[in-house]
C-alpha cells in the first residue's frame, strides 16, 4: 500500500470516527432531551387534568355539603322541595336522604321508587358517611337503567344531638370525559382510574366502569413513567393522584408518534453524516496529491540515478524543498562513498585475482603430494592393525587361564572352608548327641521315679476304698442316722476307684515312654558313632583341597605373568596402531583440506571473475 494512500486513509478514519462520536452526542442529547420533553409534558397534562377533576367535583362537593346543613334542620316536607330544586337536578342525577330511625327514603328521582323493604340503612353510601362521619365518595358504579357511570357523595346529618340520617347525591361522570377530552395533547389518551384500576372516565364511554388492563395492560396503578406494550404498539403511559379520593389521572401516549420528530432528525443527520464524509475525502485527496508533488519528483530523480548502467557520477537536485533538500543532499553524500568504494574494490580485486591463481597452482600441487602420503599411511595402518588384533588375542587368552585358575582357586578355596565348616558342625552335633543321651537317660531314672510314686498313689487308693467300704458297712448298721456318712463314703470310694484308673493309664504311659526312651538311646548311639566317622573323612578331604590350592596358586602365578607381558605387548601395539590410524585420518583430512582448498581457490577465481565484470560496469 502507498504511503499516500495509508495517509488518506488514516485520515478518512480519523474524520469517520469524529462525526462518529460527534453525531452519536448528538442525537443522544437529543433524544434525552425528547424524553425530559415527553415526561414533562405528560406530568403538566396530567396535574391540570388532576386539577380540573378537583375543581368540578369540589364544586359539587360543596353544594352537597350546604344542602345537607339544610336537610339537618328541616321537615319532610321542606326536605321534598329542597331536593326537588330544578337547579339542583342539573346539577346531581339523583338526591335524597335516608333516615336513621326507621330506614326510610326521601329522594328527587320521578322514575324510582323505593320497594316496601328498601331500607336505606343497608347501603353503602349510607354505610360510608355514618361510619366515617364526615362526606364521603362511593366506588364508581354503573346505573341500571341508564348504563352511565356514577358516583355518590354522601354526608352525614346530625339534629337534636345525635345522627339523623345520611344524604346522598348522584354524580354522573359522563361530564369528565368531555372535560379530559379537552385537554390538548396531541396523540395523547387521558383517563381517570380509581385506585384498584377501575375506569372512572375515558374517551371511549364502553371503557367506563372495566379494569384499565383492557387497554394498558397494566391493572394497577404505577409510581413512575413506563413504556407499555398494548396490541404489538409501545406506549407511554403515567398516572398523576388527584386531590379526589384515591383517583388519578392517567395519560396514554403512543411512543411512534411522538419520536416522529426524533427520527426525522436521525435521517438528516444521517445524510449530513454522508456529505460530510464524503467531502472530507475529496479534500483530503487533493491535499495529498498537491503535497506529495515534491515527493514524486524526488522518486523520479532516484530513478533515474538508479539507471544508466550504474552510473555514480549522477547527482540528485538539492533546489526543493527543506525536508526533501535533505534527503537528496544524504543521497549525494552515500552515492559519493559507494563510488569511493566502487574504485578501491575494483583495484582489490585485480590483485586478488593474480593471488588467487598461484594459490591454486599451489593447491594442485600440494594435493598431489599428499596423495602419495596418504596412501603409504594406509599400508603402515593395515599392518599395524594386523599386529595389534594378534597380542589382544594373545593377552586375551592369557587373561582367560589366569581367570579360571583364580575361579578353580576360589572354588577350592570355598571348598576347604566349607569342610571346615561340615566338619565343626558335625563335632557340635556328636556332642549334642551326648547331651541328649544323658537327657534320656535321666528321663529314664525319672520315668522309674514316676512309677514308684504312682504305685504308692495306688497303695493310697486301694486303702481309701477300703476304708471306704468298711465305712458304708457302719452306716448300713446306723441305719437312718448314718444315710448321710454312707453318702459321703460312696463318694470317697467313687473317687478311689477314679483314682485307681488314673494309675492305671499312667502306668501304661510310663511303659510306653521306657520304651520310647530306650530305642531313642540306640538311635542316638548310632548317629554318635556315624559322625565321628564322617569328621574323619572331612579331615582327610580337607587336606586334599589344600594340596590342589597349593598346585592351582602356582599355575595362576604363571597365567598372571604370561598375561602382563602379552597386555603390555598388546597396549604398545594398540597405541601404535592408535597412532597410525590418527596420523591416517590426518592425512585423510589434509588430503581433503587440500582438494577442498582447491576447489575453493576455483570457485573463488570464477567469483572474483564475475564480480569483476559487475564492478566493471559502474561508471567512476
């Protein structure tokens, strides 16, 4: 990309980004601005909506009140003309009063009249203005018979001391939709809601008396402004209390009609946006090329001292401009040291290229030579190569009987310790068999102890059943007295006879240990006498293992000494043949050092050739 170009285009983004920014302030200022109007412009409709609903409902009010201070302080008769007054039936639908003490109705409207059980103490408007004792405003209903939508006002009256009864009046409200219909705000809907949402008055007389969610959808009354969306179309839609009740006024405003404004002036800006673009770009692309006029100049010069075939005594012009005059005077001073440099490499060249042909007369000599080293070192490496796999086997095989004899050596060695080893362990074993002997005869002596004690313990039993006997004979002659003693010497006598065979089985145990102990005794004088013979042979095989370890020694000696001389034969043919190999690979190196260095000085004297017809062809 040209710089120009990277320029033109920095600055298209520059001046983009500013109407950018710029614009979006803008039309964000204005369109807050749109919305301080709209929400102010609601809430001033909507107060003196509010404040006309006060002013000709308290009118009203007031009427009512000064008719009921009349009603307190007069008769039927005088009640009947009060309220059937021509002015005062334009102004109420319908006025009356109700009675405490027996519930009865007087009232103005021709078309009605009360039922035999009406009893006015049963309504609510009754109801309100006795409970709260003060004027009252029922719930706005619909009437029956007209389908108007009403209110009542309703006061109480208090006479000789005490409540008498309460006064109503109706209000019909078909008045206040021609009042808010007045109100001008253009695409606007005004309304009046009570506070659980019923319409009180609305443009729309079927809407009067329903839930202002058939048309907001919204059923309760809102603190603040808030965009509702009613049948796909967005609304503005706010309530401002009144001084009423618990009424407020409310205003719809479709959110379409009023940004029309807003959107106009969003599609104007636009286009100014477009235009203004576009001229910048216009300007900016006659700037560049007027200030790069200079800059083309200076590229054609360049150019021009650039062809020619390299011709350096070419000078760029120096009258422009100061930034440009700079450049061009920098440009003179680098072409002045290329051609400085141009004229010295040019005679440096020409004594390199006669250097360079008798180094490579050298080279080829050198190379020949080396050839005829190189193939005497190989002979010699070969031979000595020979000679050195010979002593390596030689001291190899050395090693090996120098090896085995130190393996037959140890062997033997392990052999002799493990008789020695065989032989004590054989002795200890003769003199456990004595111990042992001894332990059984003294098991003998004691088992015969044994024998004596239990037969005394079978004297003891004989006598204790004896005794036994003779006792159970005396208790037989007691008789009845001596039953128990017979009892006791049964026992005792069992207890003999228990004893008895206890004796008995021991006696047998004690035969059968004799005998045990006995053939015990043989057996151990047998293997006494086999292992004393065994320790005799051991001995002798003992001496045997010596003699071969003596004969062994001397021939490892022998291995050891034949095996130094053939390693020590073996090392100084290995380092010859070390050596030999080394000075091979030398001369190998230097054989290829050489042809190397051959071939470079040709390949050199071709580049040093060319790059003399490239300096040849600048002009100096």
């Amino acid at each position: 990309m040209k710089f120009s170009t990277k320029v033109l285009a920095l600055g298209t983004v520059i001046s983009l980004v500013g109407l950018s920014v710029l614009t979006f302030i803008q039309y964000r200022t204005i369109s807050q601005e749109v919305e301080n109007t709209i929400e102010s412009t609601i809430e001033l409709a909507s107060s003196q909506v509010a404040e006309v609903i006060h002013s000709e409902l308290q009118g009203k009010r007031n009427l009512a009140n000064y008719l009921s201070e009349l009603l307190a302080s007069a008769d039927s008769q005088d009640v009947k003309g009060l309220i059937e007054q021509p002015s005062l039936r334009s102004v109420f639908v319908t006025a009356g009063i109700g009675y405490e003490n027996d519930g009865s109705i007087i009232h103005n409207d021709s078309g009605w009249t009360a039922p035999s059980n009406w009893d006015s103490r049963s309504r609510p408007w009754y109801q309100d203005a006795k409970r709260n004792g003060s004027q009252s405003l029922t719930k706005p209903y619909v009437d029956e018979g007209t389908g108007a939508v009403l209110i009542s006002i309703s006061q109480p009256i208090y006479g000789n001391g005490g409540f008498i009864g309460a006064s109503f009046f109706d209000v019909d409200l078909t008045s206040l939709a021609t009042l808010i219909s007045a109100v001008e705000l253009e695409y606007a809907t005004v309304f009046v809601v009570d506070g659980d949402g019923t319409v009180i008055a609305h443009p729309n007389s079927k809407l009067n008396g329903q839930n202002m969610s058939t048309f907001t959808n919204r059923s309760r009354i809102i603190e603040n402004t808030e965009l509702v969306t009613v049948q796909g179309k967005e609304y503005y839609l706010d309530f401002h209390p009144t001084k009423v009740g618990n009424w407020s006024v409310g205003i719809l405003l479709p959110y379409e009609e009023t940004h029309l404004p807003l959107e106009e002036m969003k599609k104007t800006v636009f286009i100014l946006f477009l235009a203004i673009l576009t001229l910048s770009f216009v300007i900016y692309v006659g700037a560049m090329k007027v200030l790069m006029r200079p800059l083309s100049a200076l590229n054609e010069a360049m150019k021009n001292v650039a062809s020619g075939d390299g011709d350096l005594t070419k000078r760029l012009d120096t009258n422009t401009d100061q930034e440009f005059k700079e450049l061009a005077i920098s440009f003179n001073g680098f072409v002045s040291i290329i051609q400085e440099l141009i004229q010295g490499t040019k005679q440096t060249a020409t004594q390199i290229t006669e250097y360079s042909n008798v180094a490579a007369n050298s080279a080829k000599d050198s190379e020949g030579l080396l050839h005829t080293q190189q193939q005497e070192v190989e002979q010699l490496a070969t031979a000595m190569n020979e000679m050195s796999t010979t002593s390596s086997l030689v001291a190899q095989n050395a090693q090996s009987a120098a090896e085995s004899a130190q393996t037959a050596d140890t062997a033997a060695g392990e052999g002799s310790s493990i008789v020695l080893e065989t032989t004590r362990a054989i002795q200890n074993l003769g003199d456990q068999l004595d111990d042992s002997m001894r332990a059984v005869k003294d098991l003998g002596n004691s088992i015969g102890d044994i024998e004596s004690i239990v037969s005394v313990i079978n004297e003891i039993a004989d006598q204790t059943n004896l005794l036994a006997l003779n006792a159970a004979i005396e208790a037989a002659r007691a008789g009845e007295s001596g039953r128990g003693f017979a009892v006791v010497a049964d026992e005792v006598r069992t207890l003999a006879q228990r004893t008895q065979d206890s004796t008995t089985e021991i006696r047998s145990m004690i035969d059968k240990l004799q005998q045990g102990s006995q053939s015990v005794t043989k057996t151990m004088n047998t293997s006494h006498s086999l292992a004393m013979s065994t320790v005799e042979q051991a001995q002798t095989a003992n001496h045997a293992l010596e003699d071969i370890r003596s004969a062994i020694s001397s021939i490892t000696e022998m291995n050891i000494q034949i095996a130094s001389a053939a390693e020590e034969q073996s090392l100084v043919a290995e380092e010859i043949n070390n050596n030999t190999v080394s000075i091979k690979e030398l001369s190998d190196k230097v054989a290829d050092k050489a042809s190397h260095t051959s071939e470079q000085v040709n390949k050199q004297s071709e580049h040093i050739e060319e790059q003399n017809k490239q300096l040849n062809q600048f002009i100096v």
